[in-house]
C-alpha cells in the first residue's frame, strides 16, 4: 500500500480550478472562484488496493489569482501483496504538508510545491503483524490545469516523495458538457517496494450537489506481478468555506 494513494489525494486538491477557469473566462467572475481562500476535500480510492483521503487547501490569498497555497492531507489504507512466506496485507499512514505558489495565465493555471511527508506502515501475514519504521522525506508537486479551447481542459499532475521513493503521475483530457468536464484519464505509480500500477479511465470532474464539487473516475488498471487487470473507481469531493 502506498503512500501513495496520499499523493494521489493530494493530487486532487486543484480541482477547483475548472471552475476558477470557467470564472476567469466569463466578463463577470463566478461568486464560486472570486471568493475561495480555503477547500476542504476527501477522497476516496478503489480497486487493487484502497485508500481514503482528507485535507484542506489554503491561499494566502483568493484561490482565484496568483499566489502563495499550502496543502495538507493525511490518509491511510490497505493493499493486499505476496511475499517471501506468502500472502499477507500492507496497511499505511501517510501525512504530508506541502507549500507553494500557483501561477493564473489567459490559457489556465500552473502550481508548484514542496514540502514534509511521512509514511508508517504495518505488513500483517495470519497472526504475524510487523511494523515498520516511519520514513519521513521531502514530497514535490506540480500540477498543470490547461483550456485548449473554452469547452476542453487539459490536466496534468506530478507528486514526487522521497519517503518511499514514490512517484505518482496523471494526465486527464475533458470536453465540458454543461458544467461538468467528461473524457479519458491515465495514471501511474511507482515506488521502492517494488510496487507499480498503470490505470486508464474515464473521469467525470467538477459536477455539483450542492455546495459540493465531485470527481468521479473509473476504468483498469494493471499491477506488476498480477496477470490480469483489475477495475479501480475514484471518487474525491471538495467544498470551499
């Protein structure tokens, strides 16, 4: 299991940027963007392993315009792995604190971060538990939220954590219909466990109940050491306060 499910967490904290783009582009602001200086947000990953996700984005400043953001997230889960004496269950902890600035242009928003992680995990095999020691690390993060055109968006996120020697990366596509951007996404994740997975889907970002904001994804993904794919589903929500 990963810490890396954290990265995958925090890699959704811009997801308010659709609609902060959606407000830059109109002649009057959305309330929604204009207003913005922290977001809360929760996440929640399924399919080879599981992982559930908190945390909040702050700003300095507006959301909405150039400036300083922290971000931070704590999250745990489980992944099922064989090893040397057979089957057995990882489970991890994973906190990090990052800071940053985030960058508006005519064409969308760019943000960069760096910051503190932690990892604890726990391998359990039958009766037999092992701890392991808690790592701690730098995490750096850049993310990319791009408008080709009024009606597309481009996505792109990289989290980097010395921790466990992680690396998490998604690049997502959306054609916007009414509020709510559809297309295809594909991701990656690797770490010093030996562990990697490569998933591609279809993603349904920023549709609304309420005050809340939703992303939704679903497709394959494949795991090193396992034959066949699996089915992974995503859901994260984020509400402004």
């Amino acid at each position: 299991m990963r810490g890396p499910r954290l990265t995958r967490g925090i890699g959704g904290l811009l997801l308010a940027i659709p609609a902060l783009l959606a407000g830059r582009a109109c002649p009057a602001p959305d309330a929604r963007a204009s207003d913005i200086d922290m977001l809360l947000f929760g996440s929640l990953d399924a399919g080879g392993d599981t992982f559930l996700t908190f945390g909040t984005k702050v700003g300095l400043t507006s959301l909405a315009q150039d400036g300083f953001t922290a971000l931070a997230s704590v999250g745990g889960g489980r992944r099922s792995e064989h090893g040397a004496e057979g089957a057995r269950a990882r489970y991890t902890v994973a906190a990090a604190a990052v800071a940053g600035y985030q960058w508006f242009f005519d064409w969308g928003v760019t943000a960069a971060y760096a910051g503190p992680e932690a990892t604890t995990e726990m391998l359990v095999a039958g009766r037999d538990v092992d701890a392991l020691p808690t790592r701690f690390g730098l995490r750096l993060h850049g993310e990319v939220w791009a408008r080709p055109t009024d009606a597309t968006l481009l996505q792109a996120t990289a989290v980097a954590g010395s921790a466990r020697d992680s690396l998490w990366a998604r690049i997502a596509w959306g054609y916007r219909l009414y509020e709510t951007y559809i297309g295809p996404e594909a991701a990656l994740y690797t770490d010093t466990t030996g562990y990697a997975k490569w998933s591609l889907g279809l993603h349904a970002t920023d549709f609304t109940l309420g005050r809340y904001s939703f992303r939704a994804s679903a497709g394959v993904q494949s795991e090193a050491g396992r034959a066949r794919a699996r089915p992974y589903l995503t859901l994260s929500v984020w509400s402004s306060l």
